[in-house]
C-alpha cells in the first residue's frame, strides 16, 4: 500500500509523451462524433464520448478556432440552460486528388464531405517524372483556382500507373510511362511543398465507387479497371485492401492462358496481354489480316495501327460479325479472371471500369455468362457484375478520397492558418460555460 507521503509523478506532458498521445485521441474522437452527427452539443459529446464537459468544451472551442465548426443556435431546453449546438463545416477545407492519365493530369477539387467542387486536365508534356511533377503543379494551381489556398489540406491524393509502394510514396514499376523506383512523394513534397499519399490509379478508382458510384451500398466489392492495362480495386468491409507491400489486385498479371504471348513482366499468358486495350486492337487486327471482311477496315484505313479497343466495341454493338467475334474471345478471356475473383473473394459486387471498361457495355452479358458458367455456384449467387458509370474523373475522386480518409487527423495536427482561422485570432467564441449548460 502506497504511503500518504509517498510522492506522486506529474502526467507526461512531453511531445509524444502518454498525455499528449491522450489529448490528440480526445480531439479525433469529438471531431469525429460531431463529424458523423453534424450537429451537437457539448454535453452531449461528452455523454457519447465519455469525456468531462471541461475537456470537451475546450476541444470544441479549438475546433471553432480552426474553422472546422461553428455555433448554429441553441439546443432546447431540458429543465436547464440550453445548451449552445456546433455544426460541422464541411467547407472549411478541401482536399485534392489527382490521377496520371495517358499525357494528362486529371485533377479534382473536394470538400470535406467529398463532393466535388472543380476538375481540370493538364497536359504533360512527357513522361519524366520531373516533366509529370511540374505538371501536377499546374493542374493543382488550376483546379484550387476557385477557392482559398490556404485552406488546401497539406496531403494530396495521387493515382498513378504501375506497381506502387504507398507506405513509402514510391512507384516501383509502371510501364505505361516507364517508371522505375520513382520516389514520387519525395518529389511531390520537394516540388509542392505538400504531402502525398501515392497508390495505383485503379486501386483508389474503386474508393470512388464505393462513395459515388455503384458500390455506394455494398460491403465488399472489386472494381477491375481495364485500360492499356488490368488492374483491381478490392475492397473489404469498405476499406480498401492493399496486402502485405501495397501490390493486391495486379489483376493483369493473372495467367489464363499457359504459353501464350510474352508479357514485359517476363510470364506469358498474362490477362492483360490478352484483354487490356492494346490487346484487343491487335486481336482484331490479326483477324482483319487474315481476311475477315468487316467495317473495321474501313475504320482502321491505312493506319490499322491506329485502331482502338473502343472502336472494336463501337463496330461490335452494330451488329459486324468478326467485331462480335473479337469481343467474345476478349470475354472469355476476362471471364476466366474474374471467375477466380468470385471464387476466392466472394464479392457482392463487381464493376467494370477504365476506359476500356466503360467503353463496352456489349462486353458485360458475354463475361457475365463466362462467369457463371466457371465460378462455382454458390458464391457466384451473391454477386452482380456491372459496368461503371463514374467517367473518366474516377480515380481521380478516389485519390481525394484517399487523403480524406485522414481529414481529421490533418486537420488537427496542420497550422491554424491552413483551415482559413481568423488573421486577427477573433473567431466567434461561446460564453464563458456556455459549453456546460444543459
């Protein structure tokens, strides 16, 4: 038994001591809770959150400070003074997402709540990561041109191409622009002056249907991105899942076809090189090659090279036989892939998007067929495939999303200035235990 004498030790106050590490936890927690209500009161943030009045009062004198909430009126009476209610604002910051499309930026502007509020498109004059990085300046001055600066978060959201490690911000391959090891967040916070939080553009596209799209009321879900690549977007529980180095959902580099063409990751018979965009193309160019008579060459002209996916579809959806044919083989070969997806994740749903995705609705019945008639039965009962309706801002959105998913936690920890606080340090305050009333 401890003596009345003995002496007692002062709470650790340092920074990152016990006592500072409790006081953020108490911060994110009421920025939360009224986050989530929108409008509250102190005594009933410290009801739900089990903190004293004291505390709470102080944190939601804080969050007037920052700009994140503002007093709308009075709650009613209970038998006591009524209490003042804060509503959370969500203008008082913005968040901005940006994708690397091929030779652009897709930029988008939100607020706290992720709608959006202005995209812009910058063009990038090559594929250097440093020509890119000035790029994503340009689309970023552009896109917050409508809005104070200031009240930019310090993160921005990125979606890029390729195999990215997103703990350290590093792009490890992306063929599509020829990167390699790319410290892309070192560059960005170098080049910007801002934080950034780097994952594969697909990845977060799949952030962006779950928010705004067709998984707005799904649990678990996988977004497949078909474009000049294959990728997936797997989401759990409403979370996205990312695995053990930031690399799930390489979708592309399933193998469906043992010994078929040669993929630059150095197997063959990966999916991508039998149903990405440029695959397409070339199947339907070969098949034009070997004679087939078909709209498609008079599309095609004296530049077959220039053919595209999307006019493979466009040709197909008016009836031309070798078009159809092209894009039953393409089905196939994707319904294989996705029929392992239902097989090993049981999702409740399935999107297709890209570009590619997007761009073919007469794909959907024939994969979906191949699905069905490859996945076992059970899990493929729980789950729809549908085609995306997002457009082409999609990862983009998902980016932002990205770096929402951490709004609060930003918010508390950046300068006051940043959230557009008073210059004069006057922002409206309550009376004096006006938090305490009832």
């Amino acid at each position: 038994m401890r003596s009345k004498s003995a002496p007692t030790h002062s709470a650790d106050t340092r920074p990152g001591g016990e006592s500072a590490r409790s006081g953020a936890a108490n911060r994110l927690r009421v920025l939360e809770y009224l986050r989530t209500q929108r409008v509250s009161s102190c005594p009933r943030l410290a009801r739900q959150t089990g903190l004293s009045r004291t505390t709470v009062g102080a944190i939601l004198d804080e969050l007037l400070r920052l700009g994140i909430a503002e007093q709308t009126g009075l709650a009613d009476s209970s038998g006591g003074r009524r209490a003042v209610l804060l509503r959370y604002k969500p203008d008082a910051a913005y968040a901005v997402g940006a994708s690397l499309a091929p030779g652009q930026w897709r930029t988008v502007l939100t607020d706290l709540d992720a709608r959006v509020l202005n995209v812009a498109s910058t063009r990038v004059l090559d594929d250097s990561p440093a020509a890119c990085v000035a790029a994503l300046g340009e689309s970023l001055v552009a896109v917050a041109a409508s809005v104070d600066r200031g009240r930019l978060l310090s993160v921005i959201g990125i979606g890029t191409p390729g195999v990215v490690d997103t703990l350290n911000g590093v792009v490890k391959s992306a063929v599509d622009v020829g990167w390699n090891d790319v410290p892309l967040a070192r560059m960005v916070q170098d080049r910007l002056g801002l934080r950034a939080v780097v994952a594969n553009r697909s990845r977060v596209a799949a952030l962006a249907e779950l928010s705004d799209g067709a998984g707005r009321e799904v649990q678990d879900m996988i977004y497949v991105s078909i474009s000049t690549s294959i990728s997936a977007g797997i989401v759990y529980r409403r979370q996205l899942y990312l695995g053990a180095n930031s690399a799930a959902g390489e979708l592309g580099h399933m193998t469906v076809l043992p010994d078929g063409p040669l993929c630059p990751c150095g197997n063959r018979g990966c999916l991508e090189q039998l149903a990405a965009g440029p695959a397409i193309a070339q199947l339907a160019r070969a098949r034009l090659k070997q004679g087939g008579d078909s709209p498609l060459a008079s599309v095609a002209g004296a530049h077959p090279e220039q053919l595209t996916a999307e006019d493979i579809f466009r040709v197909a959806a008016q009836g031309d036989a070798l078009a159809i044919g092209v894009v039953q083989t393409v089905a196939g070969y994707l319904g294989i892939a996705v029929a392992n997806l239902v097989n090993l994740f049981n999702p409740e749903l399935i999107v297709l998007g890209g570009p590619v995705g997007r761009a073919a609705p007469n794909l959907l019945a024939p994969l979906t067929e191949e699905v069905r008639r490859r996945a076992m039965g059970y899990p493929f009962s729980a789950v729809r495939i549908v085609t995306s309706q997002m457009g082409p801002y999609a990862p983009a959105i998902g980016a932002a999303a990205l770096v929402l998913q951490q709004s609060s936690q930003i918010i508390l920890a950046g300068p006051t200035a940043r959230l557009g606080a008073s210059p004069r340090g006057d922002t409206a305050r309550a009376p004096a235990g006006a938090y305490d009333r009832d």
